[in-house]
C-alpha cells in the first residue's frame, strides 16, 4: 500500500455523491458523459472542502424566477439573462421539482441505479443543467465566452447549497423521514 489514504468521513462525506457522475450522464443522454460530470464533481469537492460552499447563499426568488423562465416557457422570457449562473440555478430547481415529484428511489429517475438521494439530485440538477445548456446553444442563446462546465458546476453548487439548507432546516424543526424527507421540505419553499 502507497501513499496516504484518508479514511476520514463526516455527514457529508465525499462517496455520498460518487455515484452522481454515472447518474447525471445516464440522465443527460447524449449531453454529457462521465468524465464531463466527474470534473465537475471533484471540483465541486475541492469547493466544499475549501469551505466555499454556503448553504445560507441561496437566493430563492431569483432561483424560482430562473426556473420558470428556462423550464415553465414564462412569458416573460427575455433573453438578456442567459447565462451560465442562471442556467445551473434552474437547472438545480427542475433536479429538486424533479427528484421530488418521482420519489428518491424512482429508477425513471436515477436511470434504474440505486444511489444515495443526495447522489440522485446532485447528478439530476448536473444533468438538467448540461441538457439545458445544450438546448439554449442550438437556440443560439448562448454567449459565446459561455461554457457548459460552468454552467454544470454552477447546477452542482446550487444543489448542494439546496442540499445542506434542507438538512439544516430539518434538524431545525426535527427528525424527518430521510433525504427524501429532507428534499419534500426544500421542495414546499421553492414550489409554493
């Protein structure tokens, strides 16, 4: 044995979202691979093990007005806002309205693997946010210094923040029933 091997987990231990990666391009289809989701994801952990990532900086109207334009065909669909922070932050709302509308273990939506919940959303909003910002390129909505990674990455870091604000809202008001239970909770502030 070589190296050094940390074997250190807390709540949010890393291997929690591992299988992310393969789910997000099960899920993506031909938007983006593993290797695509897998970037994204250790630069997601280097994030959150930086202390990057705060679950407080969650701006829920400006995420629920991102998500209708890019998802609900709003009306007031302009097309001055298209980037990639407005583009992952959407994407991250359809992964939760998603993941909480089929069910944590629904196989329609984890493409028939079993994963943790967390994994399951973190790589639904990755996927979410690689098929939508393929969707607005063919538009030609997209700028052209935009790219897909960032708006991948900018989807992964909005879900976890969704992520951790539900654990702590439940440990707030008590116990719940799971991740699932934790991702209802989440989901009845943004749906309402």
């Amino acid at each position: 044995m070589t190296g050094h091997i940390n074997i250190h987990h807390d709540d949010d231990d890393d291997d929690d979202i591992r299988g992310a990666a393969e789910l997000a391009s099960q899920h993506a289809g031909s938007s983006g691979d593993v290797s695509l989701f897998s970037g994204i994801l250790d630069s997601l952990m280097q994030k959150k093990k930086a202390a990057e990532i705060d679950k407080d900086d969650v701006d829920e109207p400006t995420a629920i007005k991102n998500h209708k334009k890019y998802f609900d065909d709003d009306e007031d669909d302009d097309d001055d806002d298209v980037n990639e922070r407005n583009m992952g932050t959407a994407a991250a709302i359809q992964a939760l309205k998603t993941f909480t509308d089929h069910g944590a273990a629904d196989a329609s939506v984890t493409g028939g693997a079993a994963a943790p919940g967390k994994s399951q959303f973190i790589g639904l909003a990755l996927s979410e946010a690689s098929k939508l910002f393929d969707k607005q390129s063919a538009q030609g909505k997209v700028s052209s210094g935009s790219t897909k990674e960032s708006a991948v990455m900018q989807a992964g870091e909005m879900a976890y923040k969704i992520y951790l604000k539900s654990k702590g809202d439940a440990s707030a008001t008590g116990p719940g029933g799971g991740v699932g239970g934790l991702m209802d909770l989440m989901a009845s502030k943004f749906m309402k």
